[in-house]
C-alpha cells in the first residue's frame, strides 16, 4: 500500500494505531524498570542509577531505540489526529439527547483526550530530563564525599578536575583527558522533586506526573485489549487473557511510575 | 398480565422539513398509552393525533414492524432502538417507559446517513457498499446445484449464520462516536468469507467493502464496542477482528 492509501483506509491506519500502540507498551515496561534503580536510596543508587543512564544515552544500538520510539510516538500522534479529524466530520449534526455511557466504557471514549494529555506530559518531560542531559553542558556531574569526579565508564579519578573540551565536561588529572565526565542524573532527578531544592514546583510537578500517569491507566485501561482486537485476534479462548493482561499492565506500569515522584518527593526534606 | 395502564408522555421530537432545512426539536404530549403498545404503535397514536389537529405528521421508517426488515430506526432518550437490548424500535414496548417520562426521539445521525424529513434518513450507503462486495458467483449453466452437497464445519456455518443476521438497519452507525460502520460492514463480510460459496471474491470483496465503506464517509472503528451493544442482533465484534484480518491478508497478497 502506498502512504497515501494507508492514510485513506480506515483498517490500515487502525493497524499501525495498534501496532505503534502495542510498542509503545514495551517501550513503557523498558522504562520503568530503568526507573525503578530511583527506589535505590545512598550514594550505590546514585552510581547505579547514573552507570545506567550514561550506558543508555551513549549505547549505539539503545539510541537508536530510542529514536526509533520518538518517531513512532510521533506516528501514534498524526494518526491519532487523523482519526479523530475523520471521526468527528462522520458526524456532523450531533444528538441534541445521548447517553453514551450506556454502551462505551469511559476509557474507551476518551482515548483523543488521554492521549492529549500524555502528548503535554511527554513532551513536559522531556524538557525536564532528556534535553538538558543531551543538551545542557554544565550538566551536574557526579562526585563523591572525597571531592573526585568520576569518568562516563563509572571509574573514580582520584584528585581530579573538570576541565571543558570542545564544550563538554571532561574529567583531568595532572592535565591528562580521562574523558567525559560522568553526570549526575540521579542528583537532577532527586533534587527536581525535592522540596529545599524546587520548593513549590517540586509539588506541582509530582501531581503533574501523578495526573499522567492516570491519564495513562485511563488510555491502556482500553488500548491495551483495543490493539488486539484492531489486528484482528478475538478469540474465545484467549480474549479473556488479553483483557487480564491488559487490566494488570494498565494499573501496574503506571501505579509504579507515579510511584517514583511521591517516594521522592515525601522521602526527601 | 401486567395490567394496561394509561401512560402520559411528553415528545421531544426532531422535526425537519426536508433535506436543505434546519430542523429542531418539537414538544408533543401523547395520553392514555397502553403499555402493550409497541413505541411505533405509540408514534401511530401520535400522528393521528397531529393529523386530526390539521397538522404534519412525524415521518419515520418502518416495514415490516416484527424485527426482521432493518427499515425501523430512531435515537430514543440517547440511544439507537431505545433503552431495551436485542430489539429494534418496532419491538420496543411501551412498558419500558413509565408515566410521566420525556422521550427523546431523534433520527441515526451520521455524515453518511442524511436526514431526509423528520426521522427518516437516507441508508443507501448500505446498499452500495453492499454492491461493491456483498454477492457471490453462482453458476447458472445447467442444473441447480444443491446447496447442501457442500460440506461446512459447524462453527463456520454457525458463525455466518450470526453474521447473516445483521438486518442493515444502521444502529450500529448511529450508536458509535465514530459513526463507524465497521460492524455492518464486517457482519456482510463474515458472512460470505466463511462459506465456501464465498471463496471466489473473499479478496476483492473485503477490499471493495471496505474502501466504499471509507468513501461513503462513515468514521473508523476505536472497539468501544457500542455498536455490540445497540445492535438489535447482537452482532459480534469478533466480525470487525476477522474484518481486519481479511483485510490484511488481502491487502499484502494482491498483485498492484
Ligand atoms: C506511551 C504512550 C502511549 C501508549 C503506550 C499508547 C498506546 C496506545 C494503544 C495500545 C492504543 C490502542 C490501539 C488500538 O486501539 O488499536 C492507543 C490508541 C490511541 N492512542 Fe495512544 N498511546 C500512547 C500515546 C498517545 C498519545 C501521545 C496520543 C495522542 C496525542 C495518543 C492517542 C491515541 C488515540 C486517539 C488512540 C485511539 C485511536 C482509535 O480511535 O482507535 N496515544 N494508544
Ligand atoms: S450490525 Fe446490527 S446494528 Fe449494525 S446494521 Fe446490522 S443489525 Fe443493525
Ligand atoms: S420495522 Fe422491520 S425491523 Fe422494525
């Protein structure tokens, strides 16, 4: 099919919706087990979860994934767009009395607006971490109580310094490159919900990321299951797993990922 | 026996000229209906009532008022047939209602399903989407062929039967958010992809079906399954799944 026809039929784009959708899922669960290390408390979780943030934003193949999921959320975006623009002209004179509720879960009529509401918070939230750690060359790096920086590959450089090369942080001893500096993502984040470090935001934003992550129960509550159907599995047999599985994904995942703000948030002074 | 009582309702009704005018929503007041009555059997009452006052009467499709023709159709109080399940409006008894109720009563609304006057709107998107797909060959050379020498599983004869009970009626449509078409349109599909007499166009017919379908300007499906619930046949959405994968084997397997 030509991009054209894919984007004329109703049944092709549903199947990308579904698809993009179903990855999309993945991607969630890939995540948050990343995320979960946050739950790590004292100076181990610090390097744990800073080891892992540097091996995910400088792997070839987990930037690529990465990219990979931006351009597919973008998909996921027009089409969702597209379908709504489509669904909304099918009607063009709307019922002066109707009770939608009685035939449609709530989850399932509002998958435009959740969806709208996880597009704010995505890109909120990439603002928040994923541009200054790829953009923001005075990033905080990290460093220990015995005043030593630490390379990218997590090793401590015994009395070293930073100094910048070609604008970016590089760890020096005795004027030798050791390479780039290891940056202090769990310090930002921490400090990002913290009340002495972003006093009234540190709030606004846990309730931000808390009221995503409802809109996120609310749009997989019916995604989930919906994506099956749309590639066509509905099966006596297995539809009763799927709506399960779905039931579970869309209360677990995001139960968890809002989890991490308020533990942050009411954990710290 | 539930015992006839007199029911006094009041009507808001959609009331439209014709197709170019603006319509609105009138308010009538019907007494003393029998709760034995069907709601057509109370719209009747209505309109002689209207008619005898000199005034126009509602306009609304019906036939054969026993549940099998798909012409009777109505929005009633915010959903297509009325509140009860399983039924079309012609089998719709007035016992659902009680006394003192206000009815809404509008037409299906869709892009693809115009009103025509008052409650009455135009279905032929059906029609042609079922001459873009909905028939299969049959060979007319020589003697009539016994339909039963054709052997058929169980499930498969049973599941086009299902789907061969989808009456047309477009409550489906007018139930969706989307006013989506998809459960009609994958009832007709179903039907004929499961039966052996269906082979000879499964492919085309699919892609046919469902391009006229996007055409006619009916919207796409998001499974809220509204449409399962309203519909008076109780067509399945297992139809939309097998739909969607006809649809995709059809699409790669075809040569341009
Ligand atoms: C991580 C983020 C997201 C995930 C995991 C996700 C997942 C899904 C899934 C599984 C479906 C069901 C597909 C189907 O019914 O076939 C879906 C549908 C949908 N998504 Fe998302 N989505 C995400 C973000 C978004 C965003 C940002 C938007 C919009 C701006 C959006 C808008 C929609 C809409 C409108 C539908 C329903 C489409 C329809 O009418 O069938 N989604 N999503
Ligand atoms: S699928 Fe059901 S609601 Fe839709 S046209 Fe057929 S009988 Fe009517
Ligand atoms: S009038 Fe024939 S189904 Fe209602």
């Amino acid at each position: 099919m030509s991009i054209s026809a894919i984007l004329k039929s109703s049944i092709a784009k549903k199947w990308l919706m579904a698809l993009t959708g179903l990855f999309l899922c993945l991607f969630l669960v890939g995540h948050l087990l990343g995320n979960l290390q946050l739950f790590i408390g004292g100076w181990d979780g610090t390097v744990k979860f800073n080891e892992y943030a540097e091996f995910m934003s400088s792997n070839p193949i987990v930037q690529t994934v990465a990219w990979i999921t931006k351009i597919l959320i973008g998909v996921h975006v027009v089409l969702a767009l597209l379908l709504v623009i489509n669904n909304r002209s099918a009607r063009s004179t709307n019922y002066k009395y109707n009770r939608p509720d009685k035939n449609a879960k709530f989850s399932s009529r509002t998958m435009g607006w959740m969806g709208t509401l996880l597009l704010v918070f995505i890109v909120v939230h990439l603002v928040n971490f994923w541009a200054p750690m790829h953009y923001d060359n005075e990033f905080p790096v990290q460093l220990n109580e015995a005043g030593n920086y630490y390379t990218a590959d997590g090793i401590e450089q015994v009395n070293s310094y930073l100094q910048k090369v070609e604008g970016k942080q590089h760890v020096f001893i005795n004027k030798v490159d050791m390479g780039l500096a290891m940056r202090d993502l769990a310090k930002v984040t921490k400090d990002f919900f913290s009340k002495t470090e972003n006093g009234v935001t540190a709030l606004l934003m846990m309730i931000l990321y808390a009221i995503a992550m409802l809109a996120v129960a609310f749009h997989l509550s019916h995604g989930f299951a919906s994506a099956f159907q749309s590639l066509g599995i509905n099966h006596k047999k297995y539809n009763g797993m799927i709506k399960l599985a779905g039931m579970a994904f869309s209360f677990i995942v995001p139960f968890v990922f809002a989890a991490i703000p308020v533990y942050l948030y009411v954990t710290q002074a | 026996m539930a015992t006839i009582k007199g029911m006094n309702l009041t009507l808001k009704i959609w009331r439209q000229k014709d197709a170019n005018s603006k319509g609105k929503i009138e308010t009538y007041k019907v007494k003393d209906i029998s709760d034995h009555m069907s709601f057509l059997e109370m719209m009747d009452v209505l309109n002689e009532q209207l008619i005898s006052e000199n005034k126009e009467p509602v306009a609304f499709d019906h036939d054969c008022r026993e549940g099998i023709c798909g012409s009777c159709s109505l929005h009633i109080n915010g959903e297509p047939h009325g509140p009860d399940r399983g039924v079309t409006t012609c089998q719709l008894h007035m016992r659902k209602f009680n006394s003192g109720d206000t009815i809404y009563i509008e037409p299906f609304r869709a892009k693809a399903f115009p009103v025509i006057k008052d409650l009455v709107v135009d279905r032929s998107a059906f029609d042609r989407i079922i001459q873009s797909g909905g028939f299969v060959s049959v060979n007319t050379s020589g003697n009539t062929q016994d339909a039963n020498a054709l052997p058929i599983p169980k499930a498969d004869a049973d599941k086009a039967f299902d789907a061969a009970t989808c009456i047309g009626c477009g409550a489906c449509v007018a139930s969706c958010k989307n006013a989506s078409a998809m459960l009609f349109v994958s009832a007709k599909v179903s039907q004929l992809s499961l039966l052996p007499q269906g082979q000879v166009e499964r492919e085309e017919r699919v892609l046919n079906m469902v391009s006229q379908m996007d055409d006619e300007g009916f919207g796409n499906c998001t499974n809220t399954g509204a449409c399962e619930v309203e519909c008076p046949k109780g067509i399945s959405l297992e139809n939309i799944a097998r739909m969607n994968r006809e649809f995709l084997k059809a699409t790669i397997h075809k040569e341009e």
